[in-house]
C-alpha cells in the first residue's frame, strides 16, 4: 500500500525519531555511579566535588546530546588504533593475561584503565615502550591544545597520564587529540612526571579515607569553578543528597574495593550499597 505523507506529518515523524533516538541513548548510554575514584578525574583542583562523587552524594544527569559525545570519544580509540597499527607501530591494551591494562589502589577504590601502550616502529629508533593516551576535543578546546600544549590547557589528562606513568613506570606518554570538528589529529609526546603521579595516589587515598567533606575551594557559588559545577547544589545551596550507604555516616571504605558498616558491623553488599537503609545517617558534608 503506497503511503502519502503531508509536510506537517514528515516533521511530526522526523520529531518522533529524534525523540525516540534520544531515549534510546539516554537508556542506554547513562551509567550508574561510579564504584572507584578514577585516575581520569584525580585531577580535579576541588577535593570537595571528587569526595562527593565518591560518596554517591549526587550523580550528575547528562543530555541524549552529551552521552553521544561521551560515546563517540570511546569509538575514536579504535581508529587511532587502527592508523597506528597502520604504520606500523605496536599497540596494547590487555596484559599477556588478557587482563585489560589498568591502576588500582587504596585498597580497591582508587583506579583507572589506560587506554593502552605502543612501540614505535624500529624506524623510529626509540625500543621503549610509551603510554598511549586518546582524547577527542571540539575545535576551541583542540586549538588550546595546539597553542598551550596538554598541561596547560588539559591538566586533568596530564593528571591521568602521570598517575598512569607513575605505576607503570612509563616516563613518556603519546597523546593523540582527534578534532570533531575537522578530524584534524595533534599529537605530542609528553614527558610524564611521576612525582605528580604519586602525589595523585596520596591525594586519592586521602578523599577515599575521609569521613567528612574537604573544604570547598570558595565561599561563594558564584566563585567561577563553583558557578558551573554539578555538585554546587548540595555543596552551597542546602540541596539534599542522595539516600544510599555511601553517603551514610555509618559507611567506611575497606579493602577489596568493598564498604562495611560500622553500625551493624557487617560487609555491605552492592544492592544494599544502592538503597541505603532505614538507619541512615547523613554523613557531615555542609
């Protein structure tokens, strides 16, 4: 049966795909909160922000738009990949275990997967191995690379990179900027500096350890980093906080990336973990 549509009905069923796309994504792309501090986030300047979001205290909610972005700079590793081998270069993401390369410490709750490592082509003359670190970027951030370099403009993957370097006692990284915008890729070596890698892992252990919040990096919400941030609401504005174990004064981290209660003195296991119980306790964060 041949099916005429008028204009009005085109647009209604272009709206109606765009929607259910947009659901699809954020059902599919949207992630439970993170069970570890992350390697990828130790950078961050504000103590405060990485503790809450180590507490489950507020899980911050993306558009369909942002978790595509998200989704699309995971895709790009596999061309990066896929040029490098094309060269020639030797790439590696798993141990020989087929363990997916990867950081972990504080007892389980600090960690990170490295994107991978390479070897360059014997052309190169240069036999050691490099810290391979892929990122994607949209054209303004891409030209602050280009002008700054990494450190400068993307302290936070610096952060990662020589938190990785430090573990894996790797003294260079390969970073590989891809431009959404343009596909256009930078790259620069990096020299990694294991002396901030190490003081990362002690500043995890501290935010992991803590049973109060660290102090807010400004009085005032509408200090610049405070304005944007996703943790503003309960950190200046009396929001409340998420109801589950983590954030219950009664919950330690122990080892084996796993939380007890001090309370009833017993391990938590992870559906309890989620839901909290009739006797939580705000643990002390304003």
């Amino acid at each position: 049966m041949k099916v005429r549509l008028s204009g009005q009905q085109r647009k209604e069923l272009a709206a109606a795909l765009v929607a259910d796309i947009d659901a699809y994504c954020v059902s599919t792309y949207t992630q439970d909160h993170r069970n570890h501090l992350g390697a990828s986030v130790i950078g961050e300047k504000c103590n405060r922000k990485l503790w809450y979001a180590f507490r489950w205290m507020h899980r911050e909610q993306f558009s369909s738009a942002k978790l595509r972005l998200f989704n699309r700079g995971h895709r790009e590793e596999e061309r990066l990949i896929e040029w490098l081998r094309g060269i020639g270069a030797e790439v590696w993401s798993h141990t020989p275990e087929g363990q997916q390369m990867r950081i972990t410490a504080s007892g389980g709750h600090f960690g990170g997967s490295l994107d991978g490592a390479l070897r360059l082509p014997t052309r190169y003359g240069l036999d050691t191995p490099f810290l391979a670190e892929f990122k994607t970027h949209n054209q303004k951030q891409f030209d602050s690379l280009i002008k700054n370099g990494v450190r400068v403009s993307h302290p936070k993957h610096f952060d990662q990179m020589s938190t990785y370097g430090a573990v894996y006692d790797l003294d260079y990284a390969v970073y590989f900027a891809i431009c959404k915008n343009t596909d256009d890729i930078h790259i620069e070596v990096v020299e990694i500096d294991k002396a901030l890698g190490q003081r990362n892992l002690a500043k995890a252990n501290d935010i992991i350890l803590s049973q109060t919040a660290p102090g807010r990096i400004a009085a005032s919400v509408a200090y610049k980093d405070c304005s944007w941030c996703s943790m503003k609401g309960i950190c200046h504005l009396g929001e409340p906080v998420e109801k589950n174990c983590r954030s219950c004064q009664h919950a330690v981290p122990v080892d084996g990336a796993k939380w007890a209660c001090k309370k009833f003195d017993l391990t938590l296991v992870q559906s309890r973990i989620e839901t909290g119980c009739i006797d939580w306790q705000e643990i002390e964060h304003r």
